[in-house]
C-alpha cells in the first residue's frame, strides 16, 4: 500500500514542480486543507469535526466549484 502512496505522491510532485498552473493549484489546495485542520482542532468533537470536513470537500468535488 505504501508503494502506490509513494508513487502517486511522487507523480504529484513531479507535475506540480513542472507546470506553473498546477503549483497554484496545489498551494490553493494546501492552504484549504490547512484551514480545515485549523477549524477541526478548534472543536470539541473532532471527531465529527473531520467528518464534516470531508462531506464540505465531498461536495465541492461533485459540484466542480
């Protein structure tokens, strides 16, 4: 399992040190997350904190926004 991990990161990486478009993406991305963890530490169950996290990015994956 960690060997698709690995080579799927490593993938990443490569296209986002390549292409100027998809580093701002990846930074746009990073920062989401970021704030996502911020919200989830701040709660007291985070626990459901998490899971409303992933149902947020759920839909905004559906939606294309």
């Amino acid at each position: 399992m960690s060997f698709l991990i690995r080579n799927l990161v490593r993938q990443v990486v490569r296209k986002v040190a390549n292409d100027p478009a998809t580093r701002e993406k990846a930074l746009h991305v990073a920062r989401n997350v970021a704030d996502e963890a911020k919200q989830i530490a701040k709660q007291e169950d985070r626990a459901y904190a998490a899971g409303q996290a992933l149902r947020r990015a759920l839909n905004k994956s559906r939606d294309g926004k």
